[in-house]
C-alpha cells in the first residue's frame, strides 16, 4: 500500500473485498462469531453494502444497517467501527471512480500464491527447522526486494 501511495498518492486505495467476505467466513478477529444471532444478517448485509455504487449510495445503506443492528451490541458494535467506518470503508464497488477497478488486492496477493510458490515451492515441503531457518527467511527478502522495486 505504501508503494502504491508512493507512486499514486492522489488516488484513492480501495480496500480488498475478498478480505472482508473471507473474516465472515473464518470468523476473523473483528468479525462476529458464526454463533452472534446477528451473523446471518450481517454477512448478508455486508454482501449488499459491497454492491454500492457511490458514496452516498453506501452512506444511506450503512445508516439502515445501523438502524438494523442499533447500537447495544459490542460485537456489533466492533465490527461496524473496523469495517463501515472512515477509513475501513473503502471496500464497495463504487469507491474509485475508475472504471472496472474493483475493491481487491488480489494482484498483490497473486504474488504469495503464484509466485513464492514456484520460487519456493519445494523448500516448503522440508523439516521444520528449514523451514524456519532458510525457506521463510527467503520468502521475506523476495517480498522485501519485490516492494522496495515497487518504490
């Protein structure tokens, strides 16, 4: 994100919609317990929050959501300041006025699936201790060089 603020500092960074539908499903911290009696609707509503057009499409559908959830709810209450609120709200469609530019960062991601993995692949299937000790120090000096290229 830094690199891409470097080069681009005026344009808005959309945050990674893959992220956010992926905490719902791996209840990550954050995010409500599959268990919260609210978890269903949430998820749900996040699903349409995404699909926003602009700005104020998504300012009118996060305040009916509040209306929905209300306030008394500490988990929900968490989850709505760390995903619907300035500056964790930039994962709906509608954020960037760029065409076809979608709320991800998958293409950053890519470089963990594709690329460490052909770099790498093999060494990951070693002990433990070559692991530790050679092949993850490898994976953090390639991302290391690959973003300060970026800059």
């Amino acid at each position: 994100m830094k690199g891409f603020k470097h080069v681009y500092p005026e344009a808005p960074l959309a945050g990674c919609w893959a992220h956010v539908a992926w905490g719902f499903a791996y209840a990550k911290k954050g995010f409500l317990n599959k268990k919260h009696k609210l978890y269903q609707e949430a998820q749900d509503d996040f699903h349409e929050l995404h699909t926003c057009q602009s700005e104020g499409m998504w300012d009118i559908c996060v305040q009916a959501v509040g209306w929905e959830w209300g306030d008394k709810d500490p988990e929900c209450n968490t989850l709505w300041s760390e995903k619907l609120v300035a500056p964790c709200n930039n994962w709906y469609l509608g954020y960037t006025q760029t065409p076809g530019a979608t709320p991800s960062n998958q293409p950053q991601e890519n470089w963990h699936n594709v690329g460490v993995m052909m770099v790498l692949g093999d060494e990951l299937r070693a002990s433990t201790e070559y692991v530790l000790e050679v092949s993850l120090p490898k994976i953090l000096k390639l991302d290391g060089a690959t973003i300060l290229h970026a800059i």
